[in-house]
C-alpha cells in the first residue's frame, strides 16, 4: 500500500496523521481485504472525518476496485 499526501491536504502534522490513520486502518483490515496494489490518496475532506467512517470507506472502496476487476477479467475471460 502506498499513501501520497499532497501539501494541499494540509500542513505537516494533518499530513502525517492521515499517513498515521491509513496504516491503521490497512493493517487491521489487511487479512480480510482481497490481494491488489493499493494506493491512497487523500482529499481534504478526511481531515474532517472520524477513524471509523474513514476506514468503512476504505475497506468498501478497495473491496469495489477488487470486484470491478474480478469482472473486468471474467468479460476478458469470456472475449477469449
């Protein structure tokens, strides 16, 4: 998993604790969460949220992205 928070997010210490948050929340749902590449990259609007709304979104997003794939793949599967 990589993070980019860019200076528009905010100063230092916002940046930092954003980076903080998402480790957290990836390392506790990592077992659960499907295998991909994952990049975050946080708007300014997460400055504003709670830990916990924070990582429902994320988990849901990343379980999206992996299912959007899956069937990505099954529609290039069938093309064959």
């Amino acid at each position: 998993m990589g993070i980019i928070t860019p200076r528009r997010l905010g100063n230092a210490v916002q940046r930092n604790r954003m980076k903080r948050i998402f480790r957290e929340i990836f390392r506790k749902n990592a077992a659960g969460l499907p295998p991909a590449d994952i990049v975050v990259l946080p708007k300014p609007s997460c400055l504003e949220r709670d830990i916990r709304e924070l990582e429902r979104l994320f988990v849901r997003a990343v379980q999206r992205a992996a299912g959007e794939e899956e069937k990505l793949e099954q529609r290039n599967d069938q093309t064959d």
